[in-house]
C-alpha cells in the first residue's frame, strides 16, 4: 500500500515534468517541428518512458492542450469577480487572460491556430467547449452586472466580447513586441507587454462603456 | 535598344515570378522551413537565377517584405479618407487594413514575429519605419478631422491606435477562424473573415467615439 502510493507520486511528478518539457519543446518548435527526443532528454526520462504515459506525439500535444486549459480553468473561473464592481471586475477577468497568454501555452495556441489551417486534427478540441462554456457563463455574469449598474453598452454580446478579447489578449502577445519595433517603440519584451496589456484594457473598456443619453440642454 | 527593353521586360517578369513564389512558400513554411528549391520549381526558374536575382535566402525574405510593404503603401495610404466623413473614413482605413492582412502576407509577418522573438535578423526592419511613419501621418489625419468634428474621443494617441488596430486586424486573421470554432461557431474560413472584419470594426469604432457631455436634466 505504502509503495504504491510512492509509485503513484512519483508516476505524477514525471507525467508533470514530461509535460513541462513538452510544452517547452512544442512552444518553441510547434507540433510538426517538436521532437519527442528532446522532450525525453528536457523531462530527463527515457523516449520508452514518455511513449507508455502518452502513447504518440499527437497524444502528447492533447495532453499539453488540457493541461494549459486545467490552467486556464483555474487562473480565470473565480468567484471573486462578485465582490468587485464590474468595471473592476472585467479588468481583472482581462488581466487574468494576459496572464495565461503570456505564461501558459500562448505560443502553443499559436501553432494550434496555424495547424488548424487545413482541419486535421479535429481531436484537440475534445475539452474545450466544456472549458469555453464555463469561461462564457463567468464574463456574462459580469457583464450582466454591469449592465444593470449602467456601466456597460449592450449592443456587443458576450460570446462576442470573449472572442475580441481573446483576439485582443492573444494578439498582443504575439506580435506586441514586433508591431512596437515596427513603430521603433524601443522595447525590452517585459516593458512590451505591459504596454500591450495596458493598451489592451483601456481599448476593451472604453469599446464596452455605455453611452450616456444626452440631454439637449 | 528594342532589344535591351525586351531584356528588362522580361528580367521584371522574372522577378515579379519569383517573389510570387517566394511569398507562397515562406507563408507556408516560414523562413527557416521555406526552400529556395521549392521557390524555384514554382517559379519555373533555375535556382541559380534565383541566387543571381537576390543573393541569399534572407535576401529574398527581404525583397518579400519589401514587395508586401509597396502593397501596404499602395493599397492603405491614399487621398480618397479626405472626402469622406470621419467615421467612415476610419472604417475605410480599418477595413482595406483587414484586406491586407488577409491577402498579402499575413504569414509572412506571422512568421516575422516569431523569428524576431530572439532579434537575430534585424536586417528586416530596414525599409519598414518610412512605410510605418507614412501610415501614421495618413490615420493622424482621419483623427484629427474626427477630433475637430467632435466625433473621435482623444485619449488614444494615433501610434498606439494603429497598434491596437494591427493587433486586432493581424489576430482576427490568424486566430479568428480558430476562436470562433473553439466558441462553436460553425462557419466556414470566409463566413469567419467576414465575422471577425465586422465585429473588430465595431470594437475599434466604439472604443474611438467620443462621450458625449452628460447635461443633467
């Protein structure tokens, strides 16, 4: 008893580390390019090792991509939105999504984007409906919030929003820093994304502000 | 002297051949990936004609982005915002922006963004900062018409609107169609250029406008 539950742990600390390399590797290299030797030589365990946790590269790639979405599951879907006021609370649901950009798998979203270009690899969706339905559920609820407190416009529905905000967030990670080089924005990669993420809020706040009716005095 | 003319015609037909080829392929490939064997076979030159027209790889990487930088130019900067109202001028801007994106190198500059995350070809930016500071001057000047007509908030510099601009064009085409599919949306690749074209347009043109006073009654 007392073994198997060593052999359970240390099972899960390599499966954590394969999975670290892994997504090191296909951040960098992407699914194609992204080589299960180096991921066996990063996690610093046998290539036999890694194929018996996750049987093929694409069973690998499926396993980053659940594991960044668990990620995204748990740094996004609080509770502690209900305490905020909604302006604050949509700054914090925009700043958590920069956060997982930048930390957990942008890069890996990134190549799944232009992998998805010829529809090939319909299986890595598998998760992510049920993940994306809970993230909708957390936004509309402050949104609507906001709503009834006359904070925010109504004519952008949320799953809308959520789509321009992930554009928005995904986007300034992505070609932040390069589009603030093109404009000779002289830029350390931290400074980038800072701006980016702060250019990036005041746009999707004032975009969702609402109208006060004018009087005509 | 007919003679030599014929000779530049058809030297500018090659040319025109092989960055059309070149495009192709480092939009698929990306630089690294792409090869200068496969640029020559769809261009139906030798590869020697190739290396005799643009040197080296990066060389011909750079005439790309030089030849999808004159598109920009071209296409982006022109007279006709003058004699339009404001807003629709902003549209216009935003929508030919979306035009290029989608045809001309979109990957391209992908792929840019990527390489550039470790700075080693700087040799790219060369020509771009001219081009940069033309398109500014040109959206500079839609703003402050909007500005003047009471139609366009200022607490958006110019620079940093056409980065937000940039980002939300550049990310709706590289990430649109996968978002939106990952939201379930079940639409076609041009079903989701048309979604994602309308709805950043929305976004911009909302975060843009100016509140007005609020006069209590």
């Amino acid at each position: 008893m007392y073994e198997t539950d060593g052999m359970k742990r240390d099972s899960a600390v390599t499966i954590a580390r394969i999975l670290d390399a892994a997504e090191q590797e296909f951040s960098a290299h992407g699914l194609l390019a992204g080589r299960v030797d180096e991921i066996a030589r990063l996690s610093g365990c046998s290539k036999q090792l890694v194929y018996r946790y996750f049987e093929s590269k694409h069973g690998l790639y499926q396993a980053v991509l659940d594991d960044i979405s668990r990620r995204h599951e748990a740094h996004l879907i609080r509770q502690d939105y209900d305490s905020l006021p909604p302006i604050d609370a949509l700054s914090l649901f925009v700043s958590r999504l920069f956060d997982i950009q930048k930390r957990n798998g942008g890069h890996v979203i990134l190549d799944l984007a232009q992998q998805q270009e010829n529809d090939e690899h319909p299986i890595y969706y598998k998760q992510w409906p049920q993940l994306v339905g809970k993230i909708v559920a957390c936004l509309e609820k402050i949104i609507e919030r906001g709503r009834e407190a006359g904070d925010f416009s109504d004519d952008i529905e949320t799953d809308d929003l959520l789509i321009l905000i992930n554009v928005m967030t995904n986007g300034s990670i992505s070609f932040g820093r390069f589009i603030a080089k093109m404009m000779s924005k002289d830029m350390t990669q931290d400074q980038a994304g800072h701006y980016m993420e702060e250019l990036g809020l005041l746009f999707i706040l004032k975009a969702m502000r609402k109208m006060p009716v004018t009087v005509d005095a």
